[in-house]
C-alpha cells in the first residue's frame, strides 16, 4: 500500500483528502489526516461573532463528519516532519510514516511577536479576531465601548485573508452609527501597506471607501511594539499611535513543527513551486493553503482553486508522469462593506482586481469591486457553500483558473495575457 499522508485537518488538508479518496485506489492507497482537534472551524465567521450575527456553534463542526468514511484523522500536535526518514513524529511520541506528505497545516496569529502585545492590556483594551476566542473578547469589550480612539491595526504582511481587517473597519464604522455613537469615536486603520490593500485598483477603491466613511488611514506603519501603559502602537520610524481598543491582526506564521522540520522560510511558510504546489526542496512533499510561500492571498478561496489543479497534478506525479496542471493563484473574496452591503474581488498572481460582473460575464449576479445587496447574500450563503460542498470535496461550478471575461479591463492594467 502507498500512503499519503496530509497534515492539517483544516480548509485545504479537508478537500484534499476527499477528493484524493474519490480518485485514488482503495486497494492501493490510505490516505491519513492529522489534526490537533476534531473542531473545524469556518474562520471566515470569526468576522461576525464581536457584532453577535454569528454564535461560535454556527461555525465549529467535528472534523470527522466531513472526513470521508475510509479516509484515517489522527489527532495529535504535530511534533515534526523528518523529510529523508519520511516520517512525521507526533509529540505523544507516535510516528506516522508516508511516501507523499501534504503539508496544509495554514497560519496562525502570533501575538508573541510583537513586545508589549501579550501584555497587561491584551483581551483588556488589545483584541484579535483571528481566533474564536479572541472575537468573543471583542464582542464583550465592544459592547461596553461608547467613545474614544477605536484603532484597527495589521503588525505585518502576508496575514490570511488580508480584506478581513478591512471588513471589520468597515463593520464597526456602521455598527456605531446604527448605535448613535459615530461621532464620539475617532476611528483609524493601521496598515504596513501604502495604501488599503495589496493591488492598486482595489487599493485605490477601498481607500476611498475608508475616506468616506472619515475612518484616519496610517500607512507604511510598521509596529516595532506596543506600549501598554500608555497605549500606543510604536512604529520602527518612531511613529506613535494612541488607542483606547485596539483591534489588531498579529502576525501570522506557519507551524512552529514546519521550522524544526527545516522546512519552512523566516515566517514558517514552506517554500514550493508556485504553479504546482510541489516543495521546491522534495520531490514527495507539497504544501497547500496558507502553509505554503506562494505570492498569492492566503484564503480559503485559494486553497479551493489549488486544490482543484493539485489533484489531478498529485495523480500524474504518483504515476511518474510530468505534471500538467498549472496554478495562476485564483483568488476572490467577498469584502463585507456595513449596511447589508459586500464588494467582491476577482484575482490571481498576474491580474489585479478588475470592476466586472462575476461569476457569469456580463450578467453577475455578483458585482466586482462595487458594493451590493447581492454579494452580501452572497457572503452569507458561502457558509453553506464551504460546510456542503466544498469541505466534502464536491464538483464547485467556478473554473479554477481565473476569467478576465466580463472584467473593465484598463489599458495599461497588469494582467496575465493568457487569463
Ligand atoms: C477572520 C478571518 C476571515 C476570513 N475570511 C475569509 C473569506 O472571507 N474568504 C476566504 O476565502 N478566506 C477567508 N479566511 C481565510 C481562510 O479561513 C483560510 O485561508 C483557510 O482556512 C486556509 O486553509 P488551510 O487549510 O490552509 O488552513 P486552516 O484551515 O487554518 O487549517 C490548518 C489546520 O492545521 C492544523 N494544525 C496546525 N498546526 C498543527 C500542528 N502542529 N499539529 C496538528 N495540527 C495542526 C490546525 O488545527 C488547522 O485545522 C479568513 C480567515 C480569518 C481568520
């Protein structure tokens, strides 16, 4: 028997195996997941539980029931990988050997990488939502919050769905007019970029938006720590910001097992062929989702569309054949804009988000890069979507690769010709 083995029970790691397990041999092939716990969580509803539209037990399932019956979970922290042994030892002392590893083990947030963030005033005045824990903090102190400097803040780039603190600012802002305290708080977005976002079009879009909404934006601010005492985010420029509640996206890393393996790039991200996920050091070692280093959003939107070319990719490259499949890093995202209202965006390694019409060209119903009634309910469904179709590895009709048809395409926009 062949074994594959997939660390990470998550977004990626989860479609893998359910869609390997559709395709592999039974009598030929296991197919093995790790994961720490049997708690899946949809991260992407982490954004709606401070506001309370989203209680933690619509977005945590067991992992097992989305696993295909035939498919192994073993629970257990991931210890490390010993590549040229191939074997991955768990810290309960088991080890699990494999002749292909799937490294999918994603990022997480590090508050212990900026000084001064886990202290006196973390889940006091210093809050995340990049953790179910941390969003239910914020929902508490946000309904105790009536005036004062709200600061929303990102330590560094890349973070995992890196709309989401834009998403939240956009959120809060209309959550304190519908409370009638608007004017009473100052509200400002700390970023490392020079602008709102990663692309110059949506930057541009998005920005705008903040200016509307008369939310402070501090660009190229990159926090060197925090002073708790007198709350202020300290930039390496000596830039100081001052907070009464501070909503901050620590920065995210890969899997401390993935640094032991000597596996991984200065955050923990293993480095592999942008186009067909295969480690750039072993030849029987890929990594999906956000645990890889390729120049794409860290989001579960990615995951979905590399997995749908890693798959057809992983059976050729079993059966010694070259592999055909190319990834372009597909990503779109839903942006949440406040009043029942949500942008979407459409783009991969080449093409930055483009206004268009999405999925159908033309038609939508989806609007790109304009904020919608449509794209909100959108957002919303994709929860059913991702428990119902996408975990259980079933067909998703989007082309994996993405479209410019029906994009306003502007004449000197950078764009992948062969899109
Ligand atoms: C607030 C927020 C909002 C988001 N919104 C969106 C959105 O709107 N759209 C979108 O596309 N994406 C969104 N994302 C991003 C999306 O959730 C992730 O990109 C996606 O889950 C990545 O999948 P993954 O499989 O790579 O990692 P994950 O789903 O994070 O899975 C990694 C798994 O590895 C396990 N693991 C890690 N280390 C170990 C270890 N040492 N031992 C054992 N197990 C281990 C973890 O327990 C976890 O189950 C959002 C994320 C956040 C935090």
């Amino acid at each position: 028997m062949r074994k594959l083995l997939v660390l990470g029970g998550g977004t990626a790691g989860t479609m893998i195996a359910n869609k390997l397990h559709k395709r592999l041999s039974r009598d030929q092939w296991t197919i093995t997941v790790v994961d720490r716990d049997d708690h899946h969580h949809y991260q992407p509803g982490y954004l709606f539980v401070p506001f309370g539209s989203y209680t933690p037990a619509e977005i945590v399932r067991s992992r097992h029931h989305f696993l295909a019956d035939g498919v192994e979970l073993v629970l257990g922290e991931i210890d490390r990988v010993q590549p040229d042994e191939r074997v991955v030892r768990l810290e309960d002392g088991r080890s699990l050997a494999y002749d292909y590893l799937v490294i999918a083990t994603g990022v997480t947030p590090r508050p212990d990488q900026t000084p001064g963030m886990l202290g006196a005033e973390w889940r006091r005045s210093i809050f995340d939502f990049y953790t179910l824990d941390g969003a239910e903090a914020l929902g508490q102190a946000l309904s105790g919050f009536d005036h004062g400097r709200l600061v929303v803040h990102i330590a560094e780039m890349p973070i995992k769905c890196p709309v989401a603190p834009l998403e939240f600012t956009f959120l809060v802002e209309a959550w304190l007019r519908e409370r009638g305290i608007r004017d009473r708080v100052e509200l400002t977005y700390v970023t490392p970029l020079d602008g709102a976002f990663t692309r110059p079009v949506a930057s541009e879009h998005l920005g705008g938006m903040l200016t509307e909404r008369k939310v402070d934006v501090v660009t190229d601010f990159l926090v060197e720590s925090i002073d708790p005492e007198r709350k202020v985010l300290v930039s390496y420029d000596e830039r100081e910001v001052p907070f009464d509640l501070l909503v901050t996206v620590p920065l995210n890393m890969g899997a401390d097992f993935v640094a032991r393996s000597r596996l991984g790039d200065e955050l923990n991200c293993v480095p592999v062929d942008k186009h067909t996920l295969l480690s750039t050091a072993y030849d029987n070692i890929f990594a999906i989702g956000d645990a890889s280093n390729i120049p794409a959003s860290k989001a579960g939107s990615v995951a979905h569309f590399a997995v749908e070319v890693f798959v057809d990719n992983f059976l050729e490259h079993a059966a010694g054949l070259p592999m055909t499949g190319s990834f372009d890093g597909h990503a779109n995202c839903f942006v949440e804009s406040g009043d029942g209202k949500a942008l979407l965006i459409d783009f991969n390694y080449d093409t930055e988000p483009l206004p268009g019409k999405y999925p159908l060209p033309y038609v939508g119903p989806l609007t790109l890069l304009g904020e919608t009634r449509a794209n909100h309910l959108g957002k919303l469904a994709f929860r059913h979507v991702y428990w119902n179709v996408l975990l259980p590895g079933h067909p998703v009709p989007l082309p994996a690769r993405m479209s410019l048809a029906g994009k306003e395409v502007p004449a000197d926009a950078e764009t992948d010709k062969e899109a």
